[in-house]
C-alpha cells in the first residue's frame, strides 16, 4: 500500500480535541471512531449487514485468537479477513500483545524467539514473535497492522517500561522505527489516586509533564525532561519544583544537555551523587546503548555485557592508566571528565558517554597516551577477556565494532585527503 493510498488528515482542533480522518483503500475513517471487536472474525451477536447499518467504518480483529482459528491457511484461502467474513470495509488487527500478558500463565518468553503459547482450546505449542505477529496480520489483510507491543502488567516496578522501550530499539531497525507509532501507557492504575482530586480535572500538557517528573518513577522522568530539553519548552522547565524530584540521575542525558540544566535550573538544588548506588543491569544496558560502539546492538546481548561490565568511581586527578600502561580494557563515561594526555599537551577532553581505549578490546598494544580524571568520576569497565567471550557467540558485536573502525578509519583518511591539498 502506498503511502498516496493511506493518509491522516487533521480537519479542525479545539484544544486537545481533533476532528481527523483516515484515507485507506477500503474507505474513509472519520477519526476519534469507535471499531466493534470482531475478535474471532464476527462481531458477536450481530450480523455483518446489520453492523453496516449503524455507519461503522472499522472493526478490529485479534491476531492471537485469528491464528487459532480459523487459522492462516483457511484466511490465506479467502484472500484474507474480509471475504471470509463478508465485510468490506477497513479492518485494524491487533497485535496479540495483549495476549502474552493476559495468558501469561499459559506462555513463556523467549527473547530469541518470541512468545511461545500453550494453545487456550488444545494445548498445541503456537510461537508468536514480532515477524510471526506481521505475517499472521498480511494473511488477514488488515488494513491498519499494529506491531507487537508489550503490555506490561500493574506493578510496583519502576525499571519494567525502561525494559520495554529497551525492546521496541533493540526489535525495530531505525528505518523501520521512523515508520511506527510505539503506544505508552500512561498511570493505568488511577485507583491510586484519591478520586476527589482527580474528577472533573483535565491536566493540561503543562501539568501533566510537571507531574510526570516529580514523580518518583525515574522512567517518567526521563521521558517527560527529554521532550521538555527537545522541544525548547523552557516556561515549563522554570515552573518544575527541582527538589521535589525523587532520585533525580543524569545518566540519560548528554553533556550539553546536563550542563544546561545544571547552569539554568538544578543549580544547588538537586545532588549528583551516585557513588553510593550501584547501577543495576538495566541501568548499565541503557548506558551502553547510548554508546556509539554498542548503538546497533541488540538488547539482550547489551544485557551480558552489561553483566560483565564494572563500575570504577574515581576522584579528580587519578589516573585511569597512563601511557605505556598494558591495555586491556575498555572504559566508559558515566559521569564525571576525563583528560587525554600526550607528551604533557592535552590532547582530548572527554564527558558523559565517551569511550576510552576502545583499541584494547581488539588487541593488547601499550597505552598511547594518559588518561587523567579532572573531576570526581564514574566509569563503566570492560576487560577485553570477558568482551571476546560474548563476541565468539555473538557475530553481532564485531560486525559493529567493524563498522565503527572503517568509519573511523575513513574520517581519518578523509582529513588526510584535505591536509594534502
């Protein structure tokens, strides 16, 4: 389907109400809508003819309960779900998500292979993965897909949406998460709230983000300051009370934009102390996913070297090795700053997601230079013993690191090109 063939138009907005529309080749979706669920491929207790007397324009399907029965074979013989069903309208399928959390007890999973069921009606062993989620969706022809999304049960855990958006960028490649819309679920559970303060009360998007990151969740406070540092919203970066902040931690954040809330608005107010707390595993996957050398990555190998990874907290003016030291491990910058020196000149100064002696992951070469801490610091280090373990099972890493070499490789090449004319 071409993009000509699917659109949204914005008709009109009044506040945060919007009047929109959804061009497919099927027909028009007059947008907010309401979409009966025909789970199993009928919508239950009523006709297909009646249903297109009450001017429905979609329905939704359930790809998990569609994969049972009727099954692809029967779908793929009909040319999909709407012959099979007589319906000729657009159909949105659902990603069967929903039901890796609600038949949980019937599933486990597997982060190679996806979520493997116990059929509810057999017991037969059924496997749905991302890709398996798509193809079931292209047998039933759906007209809006949904990729397979995570649904995380209510829990007291505040580490559980960092591992599920970990999911969506290790899953997706960046062409195709240009292309997705990945669905989060704010505070489900308003029962936590005492409904005095919440009836008749609409948060606007000021509120709503203040709220959001004085909170004690640290996910909700990523997310929330990310959008607010992105989008300049400046008026609401003044109105946040920063000492209310519960656990605040600038791990997530580059340098430029530490620095300009520490300059604008944390200033005396907010300690930047982690010395005390280790960093968990989940904490060090998203560090080291930040990192240019571990970006294309997949999460569940982030996680082993994560899991051999070790925290060094040093204090300004120590040193990390020095030049001619034997190299045999690679560093990253958590916090803190960190000065190359050559021949007594400083040659680089480096911060906040930095690698240092990358190098010596691939071979064992003295060290060309010192490397000096300026500032009370904290690293991530990585031996080179326990990294070439993980890359003699992961093919992955040293396409990477290969990868990250020859871009280097052809900077370097470049600046030389320039230097001679």
């Amino acid at each position: 389907m071409s993009r000509t063939e699917f659109s949204f138009e914005l008709l009109t907005q009044d506040g945060k109400a919007r009047l929109g529309q959804i061009s497919t080749p099927r027909g028009i979706i007059d947008t907010p809508a309401f979409m009966p669920v025909g789970t199993q491929g009928t919508v239950k207790g009523i006709f297909t003819e009646d249903i297109l007397k009450t001017n429905t324009q979609i329905i939704l399907g359930n790809t998990y309960h569609l994969l049972l029965r009727p099954g692809i074979e029967i779908l793929n013989k009909f040319s999909g779900l709407h012959d099979f069903m007589n319906w000729k309208k657009p159909i949105l399928t659902d990603s069967g998500g929903y039901q890796i959390m609600s038949l949980s007890k019937l599933n486990k999973i597997d982060a190679k292979i996806g979520a493997i069921f116990r059929s509810h009606l057999d017991g037969k062993k059924i496997i749905l993965s991302p890709e398996k989620s798509i193809q079931v969706q292209k047998s039933i022809n759906s007209d809006i897909v949904m990729v397979l999304d995570e649904c995380p049960k209510l829990t007291n855990d505040k580490k559980i949406l960092p591992s599920v958006l970990e999911l969506v960028e290790s899953t997706f490649s960046n062409e195709a998460r240009r292309v997705l819309l990945p669905l989060i679920d704010p505070d489900s559970n308003t029962n936590l709230f005492s409904q005095k303060f919440i009836e008749g009360i609409e948060l606007d998007e000021e509120n709503f983000l203040i709220n959001w990151i004085q909170s004690s969740h640290q996910w909700k406070i990523v997310i929330s300051l990310e959008y607010l540092l992105k989008e300049e919203k400046v008026s609401i970066l003044k109105n946040i009370k920063w000492k209310k902040i519960y656990n605040f931690d600038y791990t997530f954040f580059n340098s430029n934009q530490i620095n300009y809330l520490k300059r604008n608005f944390t200033y005396k107010e907010i300690a930047i102390n982690r010395k005390n707390n280790m960093y968990s595993i989940l904490e060090k996957t998203l560090i080291l996913k930040s990192v240019e050398l571990f970006q294309e990555i997949p999460g569940e190998v982030l996680s082993n070297i994560a899991q051999i990874s070790k925290e060094l907290n040093l204090e300004a003016g120590q040193s990390i090795f020095m030049e001619g030291d034997h190299g045999d491990s690679l560093y990253i910058i958590i916090d803190g700053g960190v000065s190359i020196i050559k021949e007594k000149k400083e040659i680089a100064l480096l911060g906040h997601g930095n690698c240092i002696g990358e190098m010596a992951l691939l071979d064992q070469e003295p060290r060309s230079a010192d490397a000096i801490c300026i500032k009370d610091s904290i690293l991530l280090e990585i031996d080179q013993l326990g990294f070439y373990e993980l890359m003699a099972s992961n093919d992955v890493i040293m396409k990477q690191i290969i990868r990250i070499l020859t871009k280097r490789l052809r900077e370097t090449n470049k600046k030389l090109t320039v230097g001679l004319k």
